[in-house]
C-alpha cells in the first residue's frame, strides 16, 4: 500500500491558507504513481467554522486518489460531521457531537482512524467509547494489518509546548496495542506537530506528517515564534508491504517538501 499523509491544513478563509493546501492537492495529483489514499490526520479547519469545511470538502475532492480525514482539535465535531462528512448524526450514533471514529479498508490494510480530540481543549485523549471501538474494531479484523490514525502523538515530540498538548492517556492505549500482535497493528501515524518526525510508542513506528499551513520550530532551531509560516508545506509517504518471509509487514517513509 502506499499511503500519502498530511495533516494540519489549519484553513480559516484567507488566500495564504488556501494556496499552501492547493499546492499539496497539485502536488499529490501530479504525481507518477497515484497513492491508495490520502490521509489527512486533523486540524483541517483553523476554527471549526462550516465555511471551513466546505472548503476543505472541495479542496480534497479534488484529490485523484481517495481522502480519508480524522479530526485534529481545531476541529468541530458537529460541523465536521455536516459539512465534511455529511453526516448529521454520525454512523446511527443520534448524537453529532460523539467522537469520530470510522474504518476503512485500503489495499489490502485497515486504516483505523480515531478521535483524539477534547471538544474545546488542545491536548488530546481516547475517551472510553474509543477506546472500546478501537479494541473491538481490532478484535473483528482478526489477522487483517491495521494502521490507528489520529490527531495528537502518543509519545514526545521534545517541544515544551507540544508535549504539554499530546495524548494524555497515552499509557491506555499503549496497553490495548499490548494486548495485540505488532504484526496486526504496524505502526501508529498522527499530526498536530507540524514537523516531519519518526519515533517509537508500544514497539512500533510512530510516525508524524509534516504541516502544511506551517512548520514547528524545534527548540534547538533558531528564529522567532512557535512556528515559521515560511517554511514549505510537507507530505509523507508510508508504503507497506509484507517484507521478507517470516518478518512481518514493513512499513517505509519518505518525507518530501511541496514547492
């Protein structure tokens, strides 16, 4: 499977925004090989406003290949739903403001792809519904390699400020993963960041998409501010595969800057 991934397109209505997210969009269309599908891992609108989404439905819409997004915290679940998803209520569930969890099947792969919001806060936590449907989901897909994709990183990015917004229950959803294969969950890919970044969480890759509104400035770097706007928008690409007989499946990243 190769899979695209970005994440955290922050679009708020202004020509900056919007050009940046194009640019990705171009890029992805433009390139040899389409990928499986495009997963878009949160912060998809800057505030939650429907005019937002309805921009982002038309901007990924026009990805040739397939656009799988889950919420980020600058999302809003209920606008989300509407406008992004047309989805009043979600999945039967009679209430537009549960959390958004949905699978899909992808190449022979199960993308799990999860809501780690707090509605109105900026860390991150799996409540206990999905904590539930993630441990179920992976329970009916028996042998089936599946991929959790969701907003916030598991683990640190050694950024003070991003390490004070991350999953906050980290520790439970390291032992669901535990209680499973690493064979039959892979590797974990999140956002919220805004830097490429490769780690580890439960003994599998953790990996992180890039920002395409902006890029985060590591402690270590120099210039002013949380973020630099300048810095090109980025994109990762995941390729699965089985690997060598007997060593499970692979999963390889390349990260690439969008002229």
């Amino acid at each position: 499977m190769l899979l695209a991934h970005i994440s955290d397109l922050h679009l708020d209505g202004t020509a900056r925004a919007t050009d940046r997210a194009s640019r990705v969009v171009n890029y992805l269309n433009s390139l040899a090989r389409q990928p499986d599908a495009v997963l878009v891992t949160g912060d998809i609108a800057d505030h939650g406003a429907p005019e937002e989404y309805a921009e982002a439905a038309r901007l990924l819409a026009a990805l040739t290949a397939p656009a799988l997004p889950c919420p980020g915290n600058h999302d809003d679940r209920s606008a989300y739903r509407k406008v992004l998803l047309a989805d009043e209520a979600g999945e039967g569930t009679g209430d537009g403001t549960a959390p958004i969890n949905r699978l899909h099947h992808v190449a022979g792969y199960a993308l799990l792809l999860c809501d780690s919001t707090i509605p109105g806060e900026d860390p991150g936590r799996f409540d206990d519904e999905t904590l539930k449907w993630l441990a179920r989901t992976l329970d009916e897909l028996g042998d089936t390699p599946a991929i959790p994709a969701f907003h916030h990183p598991p683990a640190a990015v050694h950024h003070p400020y991003l390490d004070s917004t991350n999953l906050t229950n980290a520790a439970r959803f390291a032992q669901l993963l535990a209680e499973r294969p690493v064979d039959n969950v892979p590797a974990i890919l999140t956002g919220h960041a805004h830097t490429p970044m490769a780690s580890t969480f439960a003994g599998r890759p953790l990996l992180v998409a890039p920002g395409v509104v902006s890029t985060l400035r590591l402690p270590w770097e120099s210039g002013e501010g949380l973020i630099d706007p300048e810095a090109p928008p980025g994109v990762a690409f995941h390729v699965l595969d089985e690997g060598d007989p007997g060593a499970g499946v692979r999963i390889t990243t390349h990260y690439r800057v969008v002229p």
